[in-house]
C-alpha cells in the first residue's frame, strides 16, 4: 500500500504541512510510522480526503477548447473485471476516469491511494505513476 509523508501529502491535497499536521493531530487523519521513524498516511486515507475536499469550480466560459493537461493525484476508486478496467483519479478539484485494460492497471500497480498521472489528450486519458511501470 502506499504511504505518503505529511509534506506529500500536503502536496497532494493543494494544502500546507501544517493543516494536514493538525489533522493529525486531532485526530482527523490517520497516521503511522514508516521504517525511519517518519510519520505517514495511507495512500488510501489520503485519497479518500482526497475525495472529501474536491469541489470542482464552475467554468463560466463558454468557448471551446482543445485540452492537452497533465493531472496529477491519487486513485481514488479501480473497478475490474477480467479484460477491461475503470480507473478514477482525484487530482486536487478534479475527478479524472479512464478506462484501461485490466493488464495495464496490474502493470502499473494502480490500487487506491496510488499516486498517479492523467494525460488527456483529445478524449483519450493515459495513467501514468513516478518511476515507470512496477
């Protein structure tokens, strides 16, 4: 399971050490010691924050575009079968689903709490995760 330091987490969340720190705290969000005696959060109690926190702004635009981003965040939810998989990804405001082959979610070790890469281009959206495939 991934474990997150209170700095990344902060990172992950758009918010400062210090709030997740009185979380902490207060108990508001669990946290344990890794093997060098830092504390850290579960990927998936952070994500499920995560999940708590977004609130997507409303586009008062009205023209179109064409969207090449990058949304990096936490998996948040991975629902399988045997063939095809939906993969969602809370990246700070915005909640990223894309649908991948069963094979790549195991290649890429996506489960929830994963920190992970969404690169949309036109209606296509790529996982991504730092360092590769696992």
């Amino acid at each position: 399971m991934a474990q997150y330091r209170i700095s990344e987490a902060a990172q992950l969340l758009g918010i400062s050490d210090d709030t997740v720190r009185r979380w902490v705290d207060s108990a508001d969000l669990d946290v344990s010691m890794d093997d060098s005696g830092r504390r850290v959060i579960a990927g998936a109690d952070l994500a499920a924050r995560a999940v708590e926190l977004a609130q997507a702004p409303r586009d008062p635009s009205t023209v179109g575009r064409s969207a090449r981003n990058r949304f990096v965040g936490l998996v948040t939810r991975v629902v399988m079968d045997q063939v095809m998989a939906q993969v969602e990804i809370q990246a700070g405001p915005h909640r990223v689903v894309s649908l991948l082959s069963a094979e790549a979610v195991h290649e890429l070790g996506l489960e929830v709490g994963s920190l992970a890469v969404a690169v949309v281009k036109a209606t296509n959206v790529i996982i991504e995760t730092p360092g590769g495939t696992q």
